[in-house]
C-alpha cells in the first residue's frame, strides 16, 4: 500500500478508507475465528486438566511476534485476554457474593467521578453522553480503556446518573457526596459495552 500524502486529494481519503475499512473487516473476521479456536483450546485444556491462563505459551507468541511498540503490546495483552475470557468459567461463589453486596462510597466529588469512571468503563466500552462530562470521570473512564462519544445511546446496558435514583440508574452520584452501586454492576457475569450517562 503506497499512498501519495503529498499529491492529496479528496479521493485519497475515500481511497485510504477503503483501505482501512477492509482491514476492520479482516480483524472481526479473525476476532470471531479465534473465538472458535479458544473455545476448542478450552476444551483440550479441560481434558488435559490444563490451566486456562499460559504465561510460557504468552511468551512463545511474544517471541515470535518481534518489536512491539507498547501500544501495540497493550491490544495485544487485550486479545490475550479475549482468548482467555472465551475459555474461562465464572466462579460460582465468587459471583452470589458479589451479587448480595450493595455498595456506596462517599467522598469528594471529583473523586467519586474518577472512580464511576473506572467502574463503569471496560477497554473498548462505549460512554455515551449529550452533556459535557465530568473531567475526573472521563480521566477514569479512559484510562480504563472506554471510548467516549458525544451522543445519546438509545438502548445502554448500564446507566449513570446524577441523582438517587437507584432504580433506573446502575450507578448514581448524589449531591451530598455519595455514590451508590447497584450490586448488579459487581457480577461477575454482568457485561456491558454500552453506557450511558445522563
Ligand atoms: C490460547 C491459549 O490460551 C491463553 C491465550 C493465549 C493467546 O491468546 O495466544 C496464550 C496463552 C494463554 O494464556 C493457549 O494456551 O494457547
């Protein structure tokens, strides 16, 4: 692929996204196949009595993938990870006690913010929100990997809000300094990608 910045017209930008495009379709192709394999790794593993998470057979990839910047290392670790959560079984315990414990914190505000931004945020979630957001909030939410997007989102998975609203939002921030977590949240089991932020 050579593309010509200096000589740019606007179909270079058509042309690039093309590119580009084919790509993100080539990387979800390979997403859904390495589901597939995991799940057959899972199983030999499960025969074998294996454990699921193989730092040795990590390394073996590292070594055999050369320089990494550690930008592309981290998407790495994360489809590590990705593999990983394909094979893994919840542990049951673990998940009723998480589900019977409600949880608030109180604190400053900007602290609290920084914290619903690391709880409600996964690499590659989605934060949605029409007003401008928190800057603590959006610190956390980032560095935990989420992606922020200037919009409403119509059917979220998880709601934040500023009230005490307990019923309609996973997660509410009040103005006396507490937050409170819908145990929900905590489940092991309880995904999400889409969030909202009222
Ligand atoms: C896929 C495996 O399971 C895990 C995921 C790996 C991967 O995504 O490459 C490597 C090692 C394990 O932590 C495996 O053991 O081969």
């Amino acid at each position: 692929m050579i593309y010509f910045i200096r000589d740019a017209t606007s179909g270079l930008l058509e042309k690039v996204r093309k590119d580009i495009l084919q790509n993100t379709m080539e990387l979800v192709r390979l997403f859904k196949e390495r589901e597939e394999l995991s799940r057959i790794i899972a199983s030999v593993k499960e025969k074998e009595n294996f454990e699921i998470r193989d730092r040795r057979r990590e390394e073996i990839v590292l070594n055999k993938l050369g320089n990494l910047s550690p930008r592309q290392r981290s998407i790495l670790n994360m489809i590590f990870e990705f593999s990983i959560s394909c094979q893994d079984k919840v542990d049951e315990t673990l998940e009723v006690y998480l589900s019977e414990r409600c949880l608030q914190l109180s604190g400053e505000n900007s602290i609290l913010e920084y914290v619903a931004g690391l709880l409600s945020s996964r690499p590659g979630s989605e934060i949605y929100s029409s007003r401008e957001l928190d800057s603590a909030f959006v610190l956390g939410a980032v560095r935990n990997g989420a992606h922020i997007i200037n919009d409403s989102c119509d059917s979220p998975d998880l709601r934040i809000g500023h009230s005490r609203d307990k019923e309609i939002y996973h997660i509410s921030l009040d103005d006396s300094g507490t937050m409170s977590l819908n145990p929900v949240i905590l489940q092991v089991n309880f995904s999400f990608t889409r969030v909202q932020v009222d």
